[in-house]
C-alpha cells in the first residue's frame, strides 16, 4: 500500500531521506523530521504564509503540500538563508529597520521578499505590498517590513552576492 | 489516511485513477489539501500529477492556445503569449489568491474544482474555453458552457482528467478585461466580470463575452448586455447603456458576506468598467 512514502530531498544544500506517513505535510516534516522549525505554523489552512518556504526557486506554503510531493526538489527554509554565519542582506534590513516584533511571521516574509527580489531587484512600495501579500504579521508591523525590504534591495544591488 | 501515488506520465495517472479505490487527482492542491485538512473530503487515494511534466505547456498551434492542465497560475499572469493574445487569463490569474498560491494552483486544478466565485473559470468562459478530457479509454472535447453544471460540480467523469485547455486564438482586434470585488485583499470573488470582445474593421462589436462569477452556481452570462452590444458599432453611451442590463434576469445566490442590491450594482459597474477596457484594448488604444 502507499500510505507510506519515501521522501528523498535537498533541503538548504543538505540531503535527506525520510519514511513518512502519506498525509503527513511538508511543514510538519521539516520541523519534526528535520528539525527545522524556522518555519512556522499559523494558520494551518493556507492563508497566513508562516510556513512559506522555496521550493525548487519559488515559494509556496509548505502547509499547503504534502511531505511526499518535494521528493526530487531542492527546498530552502529560513535556516538555508545566511550563509557563512553572516546574515543574509534581508535578514540584515529586517533587524535594522524593526521588519520584525514577536518574529512570528518573519520566516516567510523573509522567504516571500527574497522571492520578490529575484524576479524584480529595484521594487517600488506597490510591488513590495503586492509580493508580501500572502504574509500575515499579526503585529501589523507592515512599515518596518517594507522599509527592511526596500533597504535590503539597495543594498543586494550595490554588494550582489 | 490515503494512499499517495505520484505517476511520471499521464498514461501511468488514468490506470491508477480507473484502478484506485476512490481515486482523487491531486494537481495544485491549493485547493484539494486544504479541503481535506477540514475534513470535508476524504479521498481514499490522492493521484499525483505534479511530475507529469508533460502536462506543463503554453503554446500556440492550429489557431489556438493550447494550455497544459497543470500550468501554474503565475506562469499565465507573466508567459508573454498569454499576455500579448489573452490579457484577459492574465489578469484574472494575476489576482488569485497571493503569490505562493499563483506558484502552485493550476488551470486545470482551479477549472476541475468549479468553485463558481473563482477567477479561472469565469475567465476560461469568457475566452470560450474548450477542455480535452482524457481517460484510458480516450480524450474528448468539452466546451466549457458544458463543462461547469452547478456548485463544485463539471462534466468530467471520475476516470477523466482533464489534459488541456484550449482558447481560440483572439483576432488582433481583440481584448479583454476583468474585474472583482473581494472581502480581503485577492480573496475568493464577491462579485468578478470577464469580458472578451472583438471589433471589425469598422469599429462595429463581432463577439462579446460578457461573464459573470461568484453571483450562481457556475460562470454566467450577462446575455442581456451581450445582445445590445453585438453587431453595434461601440460607443461610451452603449457600453453604459447595455452594462445597466448586466443583472437583467439574474436571479443570485443568497451570500451572508454581501448584500443583494451592493451585488447587483458591482455587476453592472465591472460590467461598465471591464467593457470600456475590453474594447479600448480590441481598438489597441490601452
């Protein structure tokens, strides 16, 4: 029967291979199989984007998949982010600039304006509001994450990694 | 619990489905997953068609743009055909849900699902959108008027997938538009108009699709707009003239979120709204 699949993937450059249940979810498999709870459960129901995370180059909510469907892809979380033990620019923005109260959100905002960035590296406040449209901070910190998300656009174009 | 399979082709994906205690395809799941997670449906086993690779294609042939079933949301707001020939999907596929939702949900996921207050199929009825539906035991072709037929409910047989959406490729004086009202910010529609229209040389209406989502059961026509603006030569004073009609004989579902008369007058102002722009763009002047 298949209520068992085998989950082979990259997750932040790392290679991992798990048995799991079926309906056991992306999410839950990266915080309780690999132990990566940098990624957040808020909602459980695909609206508040805590969970997002990249797979394969684009974001998507990870509660919103099932574990067995990243077989075969290459996933980034918030901890594949920095690298060197130096932050990443956004990462940067956000602890400069108050992007960030309780943290709660933080993960997939941070996931969500890195994806943004990729595809437009000088954004305007619109397209800012627009891409982070799926990232709910409850602390209604919204200011502080577009100008974190504005300055770290200035500062990936200047320095490009 | 389920059983999970995840075939490489399409032809691997119709004998599991034939063969599969209470099969359901699981594509974009944007949809599907959630649904599950609140228990309203329990599928004993999920198909999955997300490594049929061959099922992801935009291309133009034969006088159509033929869309592959699992085609992601954000690849038709920004592939440059859709875009340059059928601004119309690109629009409505633009304002679905956010961007994590747009990278995952599909055309054929949105389409199979038939939640008449989503954007896809309004749009794919305005575009008179055909469906190539595919079993073990063949395709056929379902025009999309047949294909929706009430709440959450289409044609499509259990051992069927769709396998293809086809749009007629639009004239050159063509154009499109939509519009909708939501609660949130890109929620579900309260109230969404897709408009396609095309112009002759004269400047007098050849087609018109004027339709409606989020006010019945599936995609509706607004017919008494559509007949006042067909084989007239378009003008301000017409388009607001026949958009007055566009809930003429409408009778609406009752929705606790919005009232009836607010309802009423969103249809006749996207009506308005989503016309001008359709025929601006048919003239090529937006």
């Amino acid at each position: 029967m298949a209520r068992e699949v085998d989950v082979e993937v990259r997750v932040n450059g790392r290679a991992f291979k798990r048995r799991v249940q079926s309906r056991m979810l992306l999410v839950d498999f990266l915080r309780d199989e690999l132990g990566l709870t940098g990624t957040h459960i808020g909602c459980d129901t695909g609206h508040c984007g805590a969970c997002t995370v990249m797979m394969d180059g684009v974001t998507v909510k990870s509660c919103l998949l099932l574990a067995g469907q990243v077989t075969g892809s290459e996933v980034l979380t918030i901890e594949g982010v920095s690298a060197g033990g130096k932050l990443h620019p956004l990462q940067q923005a956000f602890l400069d600039h108050q992007g960030l109260q309780c943290g709660y959100c933080t993960p997939g905002m941070i996931l969500s304006s890195l994806f943004l960035l990729k595809r437009n590296s000088n954004p305007s406040e619109d397209e800012i509001r627009k891409a982070i449209d799926g990232n709910l901070c409850r602390c209604t910190g919204y200011w502080g994450i577009m100008k974190a998300v504005k300055v770290a656009a200035t500062a990936m174009q200047k320095a490009p990694s | 619990m389920f059983d999970y399979y995840a075939p490489s082709s399409l032809g691997e994906a119709l004998n599991l489905l034939s063969s599969a205690e209470d099969a359901k395809i699981l594509a974009g799941g944007q949809s599907l997953i959630t649904l599950m997670k609140l228990r309203l449906t329990a599928p004993a086993s999920l198909i999955d068609i997300n490594r049929i690779l061959e099922l992801n294609y935009i291309r133009e042939e034969d006088g159509r743009i033929a869309i592959g079933a699992l085609t992601r949301h954000d690849q038709l707001v920004t592939n440059p055909l859709i875009r340059g020939k059928c601004i119309l999907l690109a629009e409505a596929a633009g304002v679905i849900a956010d961007q994590q939702v747009r990278n995952r949900g599909s055309i054929g996921g949105s389409l199979a699902h038939a939640d008449p207050s989503a954007d896809l199929p309004t749009a794919c009825t305005a575009l008179n959108a055909e469906l190539k539906a595919t079993s073990k035991d063949g395709s056929r072709i379902i025009a999309v008027k047949d294909f929706f037929v009430d709440f959450f409910t289409t044609a499509l047989l259990q051992s069927e997938v769709i396998e293809e959406i086809r749009l007629p490729v639009p004239s050159s004086r063509s154009g499109g538009a939509y519009a909708k009202l939501t609660k949130g910010h890109n929620d579900f529609a309260l109230v969404a108009v897709a408009t396609e229209c095309s112009l002759d040389s004269g400047g007098v209406c050849e087609a018109v699709n004027v339709v409606l989502g989020g006010v019945a059961s599936k995609p509706t026509h607004a017919f008494e707009t559509e007949e006042n603006l067909l084989h007239r030569r378009i003008g301000d004073s017409l388009i607001h003239e026949a958009a007055l009609k566009a809930d003429a004989g409408l009778s609406l579902t009752a929705d606790p979120r919005v009232g009836q008369s607010l309802k009423r007058e969103m249809i006749r102002a996207f009506a308005e709204r989503t016309l001008r722009m359709a025929f601006l763009r048919a003239r090529g002047a937006a």
